[in-house]
C-alpha cells in the first residue's frame, strides 16, 4: 500500500508530536486524544468533532474508536485535517491505521518498521523495538540458551556453528550484543549467562514481534525436519474434529502440559543442546454453523 505524506492545516488545535508518537495504535490515541479535549472544553462532543471532519454519520468515530468502523484513506485525511497534524504527524498516523488494519503479518511488519522510522526515538521506544528484533529472528532464543551451558570465550565462529542450521558470525555478534542490551544475558569472568532461567510468551500472544517468532519457528522446524535423524527429534500430529467444549478443554491441557515442560527446564541444571518444542493447535475448516451450502 503507497503511503501518500500530505500537508495541511485544520480546525482543531494542533496535536502534539510528541503525543502521537508515543501511540501503536491509532483507535487508543483517538480515544485519549477525544478525553483530553473534552476535559479542556467540554463542549466538545464526537459530534462535533464528525461535522468538523466532514463526516456525515454522528457515531462514525465512536464507532472507529470501538473498532467496529475503519478508516479510508479519505477518511485519514478528513480526521487528519480536523486534528491539524503537521505533515510528520500525519505521516506517522496514516502508518499507524495502516499498521493496525493490516490484513497480513507482511503488511503489518512493513508498517511497523514505518513507524519506528518516522517516530521519535525514547527510551521505552528503544526497548521496544529490540524486543521486536530479538522476536523476529529464531537464533536469538537459540543462542540465549547456547551461551548459559558453553563458554565460546567470544569465538563468534564457534558460536555461529553451534547454532543449528548455521548462521553468520556477523548474526552472532549482533545476536549477544541485542540480548546484553536486553538485559536477557549478562557476561561474567566465566563467560555469560541468562539473567532468566526461562522464557514463556504467556497464554494470549498478541503481539505483531512474537507472531513473528511462532512463524520462523514454524519455518526453522520445516528446514529442520529433513535433515535431522529420527532418533534426535520427535514429531507427532493429529487431525481431528472437535465442538468448542472439546476445543476449550484441548487449550487447558495444552497450558497445563507447557507448564509442566517449563518446570522440567527449570530443574535440569546440566543442558548439552538446544531444542524447540513447539505448539500448534489451529482449525483447518469452518464451523459447520458458518459454512453456507
């Protein structure tokens, strides 16, 4: 999608810079920046605002803010004007509701990297985007695990082999630097290792950097599969059909085993390899009350 950077003036005074770009999510900054103004003047109404946008429906931003409603491209600009951002504010929330009604994880990737480029840059920014770069990339959480049981006294080489398939040694410099900058391993006179024992995403993963993750995980083990011996991997799967109470009881046994798993972890101080154990549980057909025949 080609993003078109305009430059106009509006009716409502203008919207911070700063303010905007601490936001990733265009209907949240609506909705504050919509509180904020009826605090100041609470004549203020979405009403009112809709009419300065030139929007003919009274309950189309509420309804925007809700999520019940998206913006056009025409729309963007008409709220754009009645908010008065400068060109780099518009840019930046035209990426924004493009970033957040992204169809496809390509797409929302794409925005995303936008944004970071067009916003300011803060500490909280900073961490953000490093946590998106250490979910966006297999080796990261492969090589956080490598360095707590092996000392490769700085060999990038070495380490770069250890990783499985290979990566750079460029990869792996870059790889401890990002975790260092985490916080997610430290370096001692023996080397390094974790600050956490373990990393678990939780049971709701939403967010745009660990979709990312699940997605080269499911990549790295479809590579790997080919090339390595039965006998040192394990691989199982089941097709089934179930209703939503056998659907919701599958999800808490999944939970309940992955916690399990982490304990398991947690308790074997003596690692020699790194394994990935991943969770796929993902319907393949509509529901038989959704399919039209």
């Amino acid at each position: 999608m080609l993003i078109y950077s305009i430059y106009f003036r509006g009716m409502f005074s203008g919207v911070s810079m700063t303010e905007i770009f601490s936001y990733y999510n265009f209907r949240d900054f609506l909705r504050d920046y919509y509180k904020n103004k009826k605090t100041e003047n609470p004549a203020i109404s979405y009403a009112y605002l809709a009419q300065k946008a030139g929007f003919k429906s009274k309950s189309f931003i509420p309804h925007v803010i809700e999520g019940k409603k998206n913006l056009s491209q025409e729309s963007i600009y008409k709220l754009g004007t009645a908010l008065k951002l400068d060109k780099k504010s518009f840019a930046y929330f035209e990426a924004m509701v493009s970033f957040n009604q992204a169809k496809t994880l390509e797409q929302r990737n794409y925005f995303f990297t936008r944004l970071c480029s067009l916003g300011k840059t803060n500490s909280a920014k900073i961490v953000q985007k490093k946590q998106y770069e250490f979910y966006s990339e297999w080796y990261h959480n492969t090589i956080r695990e490598i360095v707590s049981f092996v000392d490769f006294k700085d060999d990038y080489n070495y380490l770069a082999k250890m990783v499985k398939p290979a990566i750079t040694p460029k990869q792996a410099r870059n790889s401890v630097k990002l975790l260092l900058s985490l916080g997610m391993i430290e370096k001692n006179q023996d080397g390094y290792k974790q600050v956490d024992r373990s990393i678990t995403t939780g049971d709701e993963v939403a967010s745009l950097a660990v979709q990312n993750f699940h997605v080269k995980n499911l990549l790295l083990a479809a590579d790997i599969i080919s090339v390595c011996p039965p006998e040192e991997r394990d691989l199982s799967a089941l097709v089934v059909g179930l209703s939503e109470k056998g659907f919701q009881s599958i999800r808490e046994e999944i939970r309940n085993f992955r916690k399990k798993l982490v304990d398991i972890v947690d308790k074997d101080t003596a690692a020699e390899r790194v394994y990935h154990i991943n969770f796929q549980f993902l319907p393949t057909s509509e529901r038989k009350s959704d399919a039209s025949v």
